[in-house]
C-alpha cells in the first residue's frame, strides 16, 4: 500500500528553521548582554577600587607636602641661626681686629719709621707717618707682603721728601709717606712670624 503525505512539510520545516533562528538569536541577544553586564560591573569595581588608591595617594600626598612644609620651615629657621651665628662670629673676630691690627703693626713696622695715623675703614687700612729712608718704607711694605698676618697686599699711595722733627733731639731730612692695607681675617688666631731685620739705609 503507498502512502503520500499531503500535509504540508516544507513549511513545517520553514517555520522549525525560523524558529530556531529567531532562538537562537535571542539567546546570543541574553548571552551579549550577560557578558556587557559582567564587564560593566567589573569596570565598575576597577573603578571603585582605582577611586579608592587615589583618594589614599591624595591623603598621603598631601601630608607629605605637610612634611616638605615643615621641613623648609625648618631649613629657613636653620639659616637664620647659621646667619646669626655667622654675625656673632664676626662681632667676636671684629671685637679683636684693632688689638690684632696694632700688634701687626707694631711688629712689621721697621726701626727707623714713626707712625703718625692708622685710619680703618671697613677692610681698608691706612698708614701716615715718617721714615729716615726710602729703604724704610719698602721694608714695611716686604715685611706686611712676607709676614702679615692680618694685613695684606700693601699699596704705596705716596712718599715724598721733607723737614721735620724725627724725635725730640734730631731734626733732619725725612720722608712722609702714605699707604693703603687690606683686612684679612685668619681662620685662627695667628702666631706671630719674626719680621726681617731691619736693612741698613
């Protein structure tokens, strides 16, 4: 016996196709969603997380600009006690200088040469007074270049030939003269050097 199925099969199977089609599309529609809600979620825990190491680097940021507040306060507060450190350094050593400066003076000055002023201004210093020679004069300038201590680099401003009264007794021809000297201030106190024998004029 043949059997003919006049039911109609090819739409039947259209529409399974169709079917099929429009589930799977759904499920790829629920699946993309899924996978866009899990990477939302998950970038939005990477954020939080991301929020919360800057809100600490802030903090400590800003409690170490605190600190570096602090330490240059400090820094500030450091050169003003070197610079008044400093200051009374200087007062000490320039309490001394014209002791140092007469000694020096005395020291270098050759036999044979009178003083008659000693004007310090600042670093400069300027010598007045009378020699028996020119030979003097130059020994005084040897002497401060050589053994100064205290004084240094010795400028001849003027010397020239007069009378006058080299002591109290004697008179005869002497030579005025006028120089300039620099300040030098010693590390330490210096020991006096020996000056050179006076040369005979």
């Amino acid at each position: 016996m043949i059997l003919i199925n006049l039911l109609p099969h090819r739409e039947a199977r259209r529409l399974a196709r169709r079917r099929n089609f429009f589930l799977g599309v759904a499920l790829s529609a629920v699946a993309g969603l899924g996978v866009a809600a899990a990477g939302l979620s998950g970038l939005t825990q990477l954020t939080f997380v991301q929020e919360e190491r800057n809100a600490y680097l802030q903090t400590e940021i800003s409690r170490l600009d605190g600190q570096i507040k602090d330490i240059a306060s400090l820094r500030a507060e450091i050169d003003a006690l070197k610079a008044r450190l400093q200051s009374i350094e200087d007062l000490q050593t320039d309490r001394n200088v014209p002791v140092h400066l007469l000694n020096e003076v005395a020291r270098l000055s050759p036999e044979g040469l009178q003083l008659k002023s000693l004007v310090q201004t600042g670093a400069d210093v300027v010598l007045t007074g009378v020699a028996q020679s020119n030979e003097r004069v130059s020994e005084l300038l040897r002497n401060v270049s050589m053994n100064g201590q205290w004084l240094e680099r010795p400028e001849l401003i003027e010397v020239k030939s007069s009378l006058a009264d080299v002591s109290a007794r004697e008179r005869g021809r002497v030579y005025e003269f006028s120089l300039r000297l620099k300040v030098k201030r010693p590390t330490v106190d210096p020991v006096p050097k020996k000056p050179a024998g006076p040369t005979s004029s």
